[in-house]
C-alpha cells in the first residue's frame, strides 16, 4: 500500500470508531433496548470467550486434536474443575498452566 492509502485508512477507521463509539452518546434520551437484545448482550463476554478458547484447546495447526496425549485437554479439565469448585479466576489459570507445563515440558505432550 502506498502512504496515502495508509493514511487513509487509519482516518477511515479512526472516523468508524469515533462514530461507532459515540452512536449512545448522540442522542437525546436513551436509546430504547429490546429485552431479547438485553438477554442476549449478556452472554457476549461468554460466546466471545469460548469462541477465542475452543479452537485453542481442540485444534492445532488447523486440524481437529485426535489424540488423548496433547497436554490442553487435561490442564482443561482440571481448570474447569477448579473453577467449580473454587470460583476464581487467577486459580483456574494457574491450577490449568500446573497441569500443563509438566505434561508439556516433562512428558512431551
């Protein structure tokens, strides 16, 4: 791309945001929100999440895991366990990465 292009397209995208972000605070009175929207704006953060983590955990290079030997699943499980039963967040992460490390550095997962 050429530098004006470049710049163009920052300008573009910087206008984009700013409108984009900005659109609630346009208005005079709060924009009115179906409550079926409202449910659904709830559980976002989760689809999101799941949507950034799954394919982590059940794909490598592309490709669908088909072996029980790959260091994610176990660390997941017992992540997922942990959470349950603990409810916190920095535990699960550190409960998750103990289970992986060793499979992964000491067994070769």
């Amino acid at each position: 791309m050429s530098e004006p292009l470049i710049w163009l397209a920052l300008v573009g995208l910087a206008c984009i945001t700013v409108v984009t972000r900005g659109f609630f605070m346009i208005a005079d009175r709060p924009l009115p929100v179906p409550g079926w929207l409202r449910e659904l704006l709830k559980v976002a953060p989760l689809a999101a999440l799941v949507a950034v983590i799954a394919p982590e955990v059940f794909m490598t290079q592309g490709h669908v895991i088909t072996t029980w030997q790959d260091a994610r699943w176990p660390a997941v499980l017992v992540a997922t366990a942990y959470y349950f039963w603990r409810r916190g967040i920095l535990g699960t992460i550190v409960v998750g990465m103990a289970v992986m490390l060793p499979l992964r550095l000491g067994l070769g997962w």
